[in-house]
C-alpha cells in the first residue's frame, strides 16, 4: 500500500488506479467522522459520497489538496457536515450501548445522568471543539494524527480538547458535578 | 494549564485503553475533581460500535465517484511535478528506517568490493617473486589460508607446499639474476665451514652479522633468512633451528 504523499502525487496525475486507492482507504473512516457528528447514516453516506465527488472537481479545477490528503478529506467532511447542521435541526448522536465499555455501576448511573445532557451540550460548542471530538473520540484517534489532520500543534489540539470537554461539562447540570 | 493539559490527555488514552475510571483517578488525586466530569463526558463521547456504511449503498458510491474520476483528463506531468518527486523520494531516503537501509546496502557493497579485491590481487600475485611489488600480497594470502586451516594434517601439507614454493622462488631469482632478500625452511643438508647447503641450495655465512640459533646439526630443519646476490651466492643473515626439529 502506498504511503500518503505518493498516493497525493499521483491522484494529482490523476491515475485512476491511486484514486480506487484513496476511496478504498478513506471512505469508512470519513463516513465514521459524519455519521459520530449527525447521528443520521443516509445522511451520513451521502455526504461520504459528495466528499470524494469533491475530491474529483478540486482536481478538475486543478487544486488538488496541497500537503495532507487525509487532512484535505476531513476538511471537507468537516464542512459539508456544518453545513449541514446549519441548515437542519441535529439530534446529536452518542452511544446508546453502553454494555460495551463495561463501565462500573457509579458510572453507569453517572453516564445515564450525563448522556442526555451531553446531547443538548455537543451543540453548544464550536465547528472547531466538535470537529476535535469527532477525531478523537468517534474516530479514536491519536493526538498526533489529529494535529496532523487538523493542520495544528499537538499543544493545540490539547488545548482545544481540553477546552471542548470544559464547555461539556459546564454545560452540564451543578448537581451532576457535585456528584462525581 | 499545560501540566493539566497533559493529565488529561494521558487520563483519555487510558480510558481508551479500557482503564477504569476510578483507576485514573487515583493515579492523579491532585486533579481528580476537575478530571472526573471531563472523563465522564470522554467516556460517553466515545463510538465503540460505529455504525457500518451498507456494501451496495457503499459500491454505489465508490462506482459514481469512479465514474467521475475515469473522466478526468490525463496530466502530463510538469517541471515542477517532477522536482517535487524527487523531493518526496528524498524525503523519504531520510528516514531512520531507510537510512539504515542505506548504510546496511553500502556496508556490504563495500564488504564485497574489498573481498572481490582481494581475490583479485592475489590471484595476479600468485606468481611473483620476492623483490616484486605484489609478493607481501602472495605471502599475506598463504598466511590467510593457513588460518583458515583448521585440520592439522591439511595445514602441515600446505606449509610443506609453502615451503617448496620459496624454493622454487630462489630458484626461479637465480636464472633471473636478481638479487633479493630472500627467507625460506629446509633439512640441513651439508654443513662446512663457510658453506652449508640447505635443501639442495649453497647457503654462504659471511663471518659478520650472521646469527645462528639452536646449533643445527646435519638433519635438521632450519629456517633461513638472507640475501641473493646477483653473482647467485644466497648469504645468510639468520638460521634457525626449528624447535620441533629430530
């Protein structure tokens, strides 16, 4: 398999071969990363889709992504899905299967308290705070990784983690903070 | 703020890993207040099961997107595509991983060519004499293959050919008429007052300088070193006798 910067150069000579390549790598994560953020899998397929479309008009246009190419993906991903938030009320989406983590009683009681709340919370931060969520934990990424596609410092990406999860838990009822 | 930064991106990687909340957190008591609520919201954040995209609604897909891709026209690449190629193939030659690569690929490059040299020198040294410019690389090659040997009868009969090959040099040094400093063992044939001969060959001893080691007597193995001159009388500097002579 290709490393990244050889992948972009040769999508950038338009073969067809590396461009099978790039939607065969990248289509499940990027459909990961709308879905975690819309809670809406049609939706979230479609917008997927319309990513790598776009992929194929920036070449036309001849402004293919410049650096990261998985960078350039969830920029796009990352606007189409704004855009769509914008434009209709979002229900956001956490995980309603809890058993999987296997979390002790206390947290089971605490996470029951705090999902509902977490779900109003989500929509009150920024583009940038859910686009760092979406990353780290929809798609489980590295703080690393996530620099990386976010074209930003891993002190800043710490940063606005830290920032992201702050304004959760502000947003959150008092008495659930006293709990813990 | 950096320092809790930190805490708490190490606490998520733990909870990622599957650490239990309360582990985390008495790990850094210092912070548990602030970092209780913050994994709490990590731990509902996280997408254990995502959801997966259908294989026909994702071939549908992949097919339109290929459909467009294949209309692309084709690109010739420029200059600057070309620097920016090999940029990238650089770039990449840079790396430990490849940088070890290299060194492993020239250490044995350099392995060979010294091995490929060697052969080579000695198989064009294999007939010179003593006195000529390769003759340290021929005896440097029987030395090798001396300590190579490791069977004792193998190495007796190969110092025995050595042997008869320093004969056949002084030999071959006489009908030349070349003078040369020469060493070589024999059995001590005959010895006179001023003349032994030694394996067959007229060994001079001049009255000054000479060392004689062991008092050899007639039978026994010595180990000659001397001088050919050209009017061929071989004078010895040194005889030795070999310790495990009869």
């Amino acid at each position: 398999m290709a490393d990244e910067p050889s992948l972009l150069e040769r999508i950038k000579r338009h073969d067809q071969q590396a461009l099978a390549e790039v939607h065969d790598r990248y289509f499940n994560q990027i459909y990961h990363y709308i879905n975690y953020r819309l809670g809406d899998s049609d939706t979230a397929a479609d917008l997927a889709g319309e990513v790598f479309l776009a992929l194929i008009n920036a070449l036309k246009n001849g402004k293919p992504p410049k650096t990261s190419l998985s960078g350039w993906l969830y920029a796009v991903a990352r606007n189409l899905t704004a855009d769509h938030i914008r434009q209709k009320v979002i229900t956001v989406p956490l995980i309603e299967d809890l058993e999987a983590e296997t979390p002790s009683l206390t947290d089971q009681i605490y996470i029951a308290q705090l999902t509902p709340t977490l779900k109003q919370a989500i929509l009150e931060l920024t583009d940038e705070q859910q686009h760092v969520i979406a990353l780290r934990f929809g798609q489980g990424l590295s703080l690393t990784d996530t620099a990386e596609i976010m074209e930003k410092s891993v002190g800043a990406v710490k940063a606005l983690q830290h920032r992201a999860l702050a304004s959760l838990a502000r947003l959150m009822p008092l008495e659930v903070h006293q709990d813990g | 703020m950096d320092r809790f930064e930190s805490i708490l991106d190490e606490s998520i990687s733990a909870l990622q890993a599957g650490v239990p909340i309360e582990e985390i957190l008495a790990e850094a008591p210092d912070y548990a207040q602030e970092l209780r609520p913050l994994l709490y919201a990590a731990m509902v954040l996280a997408d254990p099961n995502p959801v997966l995209v259908p294989e026909e609604r994702k071939e549908a897909l992949r097919t339109q997107y290929l459909t467009q891709a294949a209309a692309l026209p084709p690109v010739t690449p420029t200059f600057s595509d070309k620097m920016q190629a090999v940029v990238h193939i650089v770039q990449r030659r840079l790396t430990r991983g490849a940088l070890l690569n290299d060194l492993v690929t020239v250490s044995l490059t350099v392995a060979l060519t010294l091995v490929m040299t060697a052969l080579i020198v000695s198989f064009a040294a294999r007939d010179s004499l003593p006195g000529d410019l390769l003759y340290s690389a021929k005896r440097i090659s029987e030395n090798i293959r001396l300590s190579l040997t490791f069977d004792n009868q193998q190495q007796a009969a190969l110092e025995n050919a050595f042997n008869h090959e320093r004969i056949s040099e002084i030999e071959q040094l006489i009908q030349l008429d070349r003078t040369a400093i020469v060493q070589f063992k024999g059995v001590l044939d005959t010895k006179g007052e001023n003349l032994w001969v030694i394996e067959g060959l007229t060994v001079f001893l001049p009255e000054d300088g000479l060392v004689i080691q062991g008092d050899p007597q007639e039978g026994d193995m010595v180990d000659v070193i001397g001088f050919l001159e050209t009017n061929n009388v071989l004078i010895a500097d040194t005889i030795i006798r070999e310790p495990n002579s009869p």
